[in-house]
C-alpha cells in the first residue's frame, strides 16, 4: 500500500526527523467555549476546518480557529 501512495504524483516519503517531529492532537484541538485556539497545521488542513470555526492560516505551519460557543 505504501509503495502505490508514494507512486502518487507529488507523493514524497517523510525523513526519520521529520516523522519524529510530527505531533498528534485533537480535532479540532481543546479550548474553552468561545475562544480562539491557535495550533500546528499546514495551510491545507488549516482550511479544511469548517467555516463555522473561522479558520485562519497565520503562517509557519500555525492555525487559528474560534471554539463554538457554549
């Protein structure tokens, strides 16, 4: 399976310190009701949040998002 993912075009294999560097999380992250919450994600999975979350792309691999309201 991994060999037909990497076969995909634009597919690149993950170095071991880049694997390592990766760190997991809840989605979307915790936070308090009504607060916005600022994590890591690539602009791609930042925007993929739900409109209702005002998702922003600050840059450098940072996202924010608004908590629904209590």
């Amino acid at each position: 399976m991994l060999e037909k993912i990497l076969n995909l075009k634009g597919a690149e294999a993950l170095g071991v310190s880049e694997q390592k560097s990766i760190k997991g999380g809840s989605v979307p992250p915790d936070g308090e009701c009504g607060e916005f919450v600022v994590f890591s994600a690539s602009e791609a999975q930042c925007l993929a949040y739900p409109r209702n979350l005002r998702p922003v792309y600050i840059g450098s691999n940072q996202c924010s998002i608004l908590m629904a309201p209590c």
